[in-house]
C-alpha cells in the first residue's frame, strides 16, 4: 500500500479584524481578562452575507495551487464545517460546483474542532486505498452569525472567530507522509459543548422560546471542556506516535488545535516539551473550530517551523466531545 503526504496547503481569513477592545463595545468584558484567560487578542468576522463555502473556497484554491495542481485534479472533496451555508446539502457540494470541476464525491464532516484532523484520515485511508489520488480536505467555520454577542453569550463570544483552511493529500512512498491516526469521542459529555437548535427533536425545528432562551447558540462549560482537553491532548498524542514507533523527542512540531492558549501551555507542561514545540496563533485567529489546525499548519509551514523530512503531531479536541491526533513525516 501507498502512503498519503500534505502535497499542498492554504488558509484565508475574511479581511475584517474584531480586536478585544470591539468586543468592549459590545458587551462586558475586557481586553485583559480575555488576554489572561484565553491568550486571544483578535479574531476575523465575515461581512453579511459570506458563508463558510465561501472561505473554504478561497483556502481550497490555495491548496490546489500549492500542490501544484489544477482544480481539475482533485477527485474527491472532504469538507469539515460546524457551520455550513445550509442545514442540508453540504458545504462539499458547493466547493465541487465552486471549483467547476467534474461531478467527484463530496462528504461533510461535523466533528467540530477534531473535524479536520477526522477529514484528514478519511482522506489517508481513500488514498492509501488507491480509490483516489488527490483529495481536498477543507475546515472553515463561520461563527460569527452563530454565537451570542451580548454580555449574556460572553464567555462563548470572546473565544470564536472566522476563517478555513485546506490541505490536499496524494500519495506518495514511504518514508514520508501520514505515519498514524486515531480518533475518539465521548457521547455521554456531549451536552458539556453544543448547539441545541435547529433541532430535528422539535416540531419546526425551532420555536420562539427556544429563540428567547438563546438556544439557537452554542453553550459550553468552559472548566469542563478545559479539564478533558488538557487529558485527551496529550494521551492522543502520545498514542499515535506510540502507533508508529516515534517518540516526543524524534518530533519536530505539535501543532493543536487552537482552542485557547493556556490549554496549549497546559499541554506542552504535561507533555515535558518546550513551549515553542506547540505551534499556537489564536492571538490573531481565536478558535476557528475545523479551520484552526490547517490555518496553524499553513503558517507554521510558511514561517520555516515544518520542514522536509520533520515529524509533525496534529491534534484536536472539541464539541462530541470527540479528538483525534495525526502523526506526519513531511
Ligand atoms: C472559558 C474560560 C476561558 C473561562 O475561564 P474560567 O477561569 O473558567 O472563568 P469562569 O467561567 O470561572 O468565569 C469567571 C468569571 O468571569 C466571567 N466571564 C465569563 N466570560 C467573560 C468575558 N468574556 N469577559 C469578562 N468576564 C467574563 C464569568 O461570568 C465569571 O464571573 P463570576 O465569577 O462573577 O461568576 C475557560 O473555562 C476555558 O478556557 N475553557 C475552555 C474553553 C474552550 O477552549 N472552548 C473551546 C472548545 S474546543
């Protein structure tokens, strides 16, 4: 069997930036309490009107031209959103007919902040099957439209922001590329991270007391997603370099999703590593949910962080709650 490589990647970020001190503007926080608890300084907001196919698009042209390729080359589109334009079909349709390309399979993954990396394995296994040779996986969220921006949604508020970013994967010979994978999720804490409405449980999928109650947002408890991330971080990623006979000195770069920054501080303390070996740029981005680890991967790429020949983690956690981790050589 083949293995599979990152042959190409791009992000892009909608141009608007909301600093801390908007975010005063409109609701009662402030830039110092967001700061020290979350590490996050600005996010980028859409202007009306722009979905999350919209960014995913922008981020998949990247990819396909970093890769060197053509859009026509892609044969197979995974698309990871929490946030797609429509509540059905999926956002993968509208990269395909986006794109211009040909009628190739789409596929839409709602994993939450581990659904990139979940994409990314879907991709490494259809690869290494040798069903396709130049998948396009995307993560772009937009939640902006979605989430509380009043005193009443703040803790959620001051964390999310807007962005996507793309990977193409192709095959390739070993001993480069996609070494390992694992994914997990928790059900029974599934209500610790969710967004109830528009619910398929209820009778027009939404009425006004759910509307006046705030349940259309996002709810999350915020110690409890802080206790299981600083657990499954490290566990998956000592399981997938474990899965392929590395260890945490043999890598290069751990690139995590980017949840908050003491959760990556916290991360790289349990795992004994320096903190510059965890990628973090939520200062800029805040949590972009499926979009932060391929954002973060594009930039660490492009600042000279991930090299030829350098073992990289990637790791995830999030709504499910679910994780995943992926092991690299690039
Ligand atoms: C959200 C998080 C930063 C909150 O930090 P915390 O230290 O647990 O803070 P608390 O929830 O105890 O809130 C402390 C106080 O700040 C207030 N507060 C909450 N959000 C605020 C905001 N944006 N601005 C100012 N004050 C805020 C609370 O109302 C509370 O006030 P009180 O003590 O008067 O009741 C923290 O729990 C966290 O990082 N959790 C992980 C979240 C995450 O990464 N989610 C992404 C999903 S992958």
């Amino acid at each position: 069997m083949k293995q599979s490589y990152i042959s190409g990647l791009g992000f892009h970020v909608p141009p608007k930036v909301v600093t801390n001190h908007d975010l005063e503007q409109i609701m009662e926080t402030n830039d110092a309490w967001i700061v020290e608890r979350t590490g996050i300084r600005e996010r980028h907001f859409v202007e009306n009107g722009v979905g999350s196919a919209d960014l995913g698009l922008e981020a998949a042209r990247k990819a396909i031209a970093d890769a060197g390729r053509g859009p026509r080359d892609v044969d197979f589109i995974i698309f990871a959103t929490t946030t797609p334009d429509y509540m059905v079909p999926g956002n993968g349709v509208l990269i395909q007919q986006g794109l211009g390309i040909e009628t190739v399979g789409a596929l839409d993954v709602r994993n939450g902040c581990s659904g990139f990396v979940y994409g990314l394995s879907v991709a490494d296994a259809f690869v290494r099957m040798g069903r396709y040779r130049c998948v396009l996986v995307i993560g772009a969220e937009v939640q902006s439209t979605g989430i509380d921006l009043s005193t009443r949604g703040r803790d959620m508020a001051v964390l999310f922001g807007d962005g996507a970013g793309a990977a193409i994967v192709e095959p390739c010979d070993a001993p480069r590329g996609i070494l390992s994978w694992a994914l997990h999720s928790e059900g029974a804490l599934a209500k610790e991270l969710w967004c109830e409405a528009p619910s398929s449980r209820e009778p027009g999928r939404i009425t006004h007391a759910m509307l006046e109650a705030g349940r259309q947002y996002p709810q999350m408890n915020g110690r409890q997603v802080f206790k299981n991330a600083t657990t499954r971080f490290p566990e998956v990623i000592h399981e997938v370099l474990r899965d392929c006979g590395q260890t945490l000195d043999d890598v290069a770069l751990i690139v995590p999703h980017q949840a908050n920054q003491r959760i990556g501080d916290a991360v790289a303390q349990r795992l004994g590593v320096a903190p510059e070996k965890v990628f973090q740029n939520i200062a800029r981005y805040g949590n972009t949910t499926a979009a932060s680890i391929p954002i973060a991967l594009t930039e660490a790429r492009d600042a000279g962080l991930v090299k030829r020949g350098d073992l990289i983690v990637l790791a995830a956690f999030g709504a499910g709650f679910a994780w995943a981790g992926c092991a690299l050589r690039w």
